[in-house]
C-alpha cells in the first residue's frame, strides 16, 4: 500500500518539470522576439552615441563625464577634427608642474576645441605669444559651469595655475547649470539654491548615463532588451529636475576658489549676456566679450568658432590679460596668430 501510494506524487514530477520547460522555452523565444525586434527598430533611445562625449570619454560619478586620458578619436560635428587627450584628460600638450606659472583656459566645447584642430584653438595661437606662460586648455565638451567648478577642484593639486580665464558658453550653460540632465540624457551633478541664498552641491554620486551603460556595460552594450530596461530604471529612479539659475553664483564660487588659492580670476565670454555683464561688474570681476567671432553655422551643431572666429578669440584674451597685467602690453607686439 505504501509504494502505491506515492506514484501519483512520483507521476506529477516530470509533468511538472516538462511544464516548467515549456515556460522557460516560451519566454526565452518570447525575449528572443523582442531583442531582435528592438534590434530591427532601431529606436533612438536605444541607440549608441557618436557625439565627442561617447567616443573619447568615460563615466565619472563626480562630474558626470570625463575624457579618458590618453584616449585619441576622430570627432565629427561640422566638420571632423582629431582628437587626444593627455594624462590628465585634458586636450592639450602633456603637462608638467614646474616653477614656470600657468594660465589655465576653464570652459566646455569652445575650450575642448569642438569642430576646431588643436592647433587651430584660441590657446594653441596663444602660446608662442605669451612665452613666461604655460597654457592648459582645461575644456570638457558638454560642461556646465558647474562641472568646471568641480573639475578645477580636482584639477588644482596637479596645475595650481596663476591665472584662470573661464569662459562661459551664454548660448547654453545657464540651462545646463539649471538642471541635472543635458543633451543625450546625460546625467551631471548640479548645485541648488538653499533658502540662505548658498549653493548646494545635488545629483552625487551621479548615475552611470544611458549612453556611458551602452559604452562600458557589457551586458547593457550586447542586449537591447537590457538596454531598454537600463533606459526605464534612469527615467524612473533619476528624473530630470530643474532648479533656478545658479550660473553667478557659481562664477563667485570659481573667483573665491581662485583668489583664495592666491591666483588671478578673469572671465571671457562667448558673446555679450547683459544679465552676466551686470553681475561682474558689480562684483569687479575683470571680463570681455567675444562678440563677432566667426562660428559655424547650423542648428545642433552649437555654433563653435571657426579657425577665424578662436583668431578673434586669441586676440581679445591676450588684450585681457594685458589690461589686468598678467602681461606686459608689449607682448602684444608679438607676431598675431
């Protein structure tokens, strides 16, 4: 009686496992189905990036992004430059700390040089005419403000420049410093405004962003399927959020960096923004305009100047620098870029 008893439970095992089997097999063709047809539609959100931010830089979870150092890339965008970054990330010669004092360019694409040769930017002209200088362009396409506050920060200990001229973007970085998610869904830290009027560091660390998951996931960068959930998880768990302008907050911050650090703050701007102008002038904050430099024309392609346009730009800093005697006028006298 015994051993009869137990053949039902013994008979309901192998149905139970083959309909176990049957599931799997269901839902394994099922996410086959929709990894193919995710692959076959193509949507956008899904799709991999060809900016300059995804094919030379990486995920940085204090700043969002950063070039990789050392990394080299063929950048189109008006046209297609070639890109390297040094040891530090930075699009510019090696560097190396030694008694001779720097200037270092603060800034985002038109510092990083977008849709510019190296040696065509502004920094490059600049160099054989300020010889008792190194120049550092410390430029990070896609930068707000607010991330070159903290890339100076982190900059510091290995440049420790005299001077630095930040040179803000008016065409796009007040919106880029007002909110923690810029251009592609890249996600970046921002600073809000406490009821005391002081600046609050938000958005750290920041999430690894949808194109950075399909760039340096492995599992992200081969299924589509898990892509399309990594996209879900961002909007959901990281939304984008909107606080008001910190921009002049934000350069006060960088000019009490600087200064403290016994440096000299000066601001280029990428054309007159009277707002800014207002605000710098009454903190006496030594500034000029680059207003009639040559840019490329066309919408989403930021309008970044032209080999023309950084000649326009050289110029004006170099009569900056001279004005708030970094340099001597002479060295103005020099042969023009």
């Amino acid at each position: 009686m015994s051993s009869g008893a137990g053949a039902p439970g013994k008979a309901r095992t192998p149905s139970f496992l083959h309909s176990l089997g049957v599931v799997a097999v269901m839902t394994i063709a099922t996410l086959a189905v929709l990894e193919v047809f995710l692959r076959v539609a193509d949507f956008r959100e899904l799709r991999e990036g060809v900016s300059e931010r995804s094919l030379s830089y990486r995920f940085d979870s204090e700043l969002g992004w950063m070039p990789i150092p050392g990394s080299s890339s063929i950048v189109t965008n008006a046209r297609a430059i070639h890109v390297h970054h040094n040891s530090l990330g930075l699009r510019d010669d090696e560097f190396v700390l030694d008694a001779k004092p720097t200037i270092m360019f603060l800034g985002d694409s038109f510092v990083w040089g977008l849709d510019a040769e190296a040696g065509e930017r502004f920094s490059e002209l600049l160099k054989p005419r300020i010889p008792d200088y190194k120049l550092l362009a410390a430029g990070v396409s896609g930068y707000g403000t607010d991330q070159e506050y903290l890339l100076l920060q982190r900059l510091w200990p290995k440049v420790k420049p005299a001077v630095v001229v930040l040179i803000v973007c008016t065409g796009n970085d007040h919106n880029d410093n007002s909110t923690n998610i810029v251009y592609e869904g890249y996600q970046k830290p921002y600073f809000a405004t406490a009821a005391d009027g002081s600046l609050v560091l938000q958005g750290v660390p920041v999430p690894m962003s949808r194109l950075q998951a399909v760039k340096e996931d492995w599992w992200v960068r081969h299924s589509w399927l898990i892509r399309l959930a990594n996209a879900a998880y961002l909007k959901l768990r990281y939304p984008k959020v909107v606080v008001p302008d910190p921009t002049n907050g934000i350069i006060d911050k960088i000019r009490e960096f600087v200064e403290a650090n016994g440096a000299k703050f000066l601001v280029g701007l990428q054309t007159s923004d009277p707002d800014l102008i207002r605000h710098l002038q009454a903190k006496q904050i030594p500034f000029v305009a680059f207003d009639g430099a040559d840019a490329y024309p066309g919408l989403g392609t930021g309008e970044h100047w032209t080999p023309k346009g950084h000649k326009l730009v050289a110029e004006r800093i170099l009569a900056l620098l001279s004005a708030n005697a970094v340099i001597a006028p002479a060295s103005s006298a020099g042969a023009r870029p």
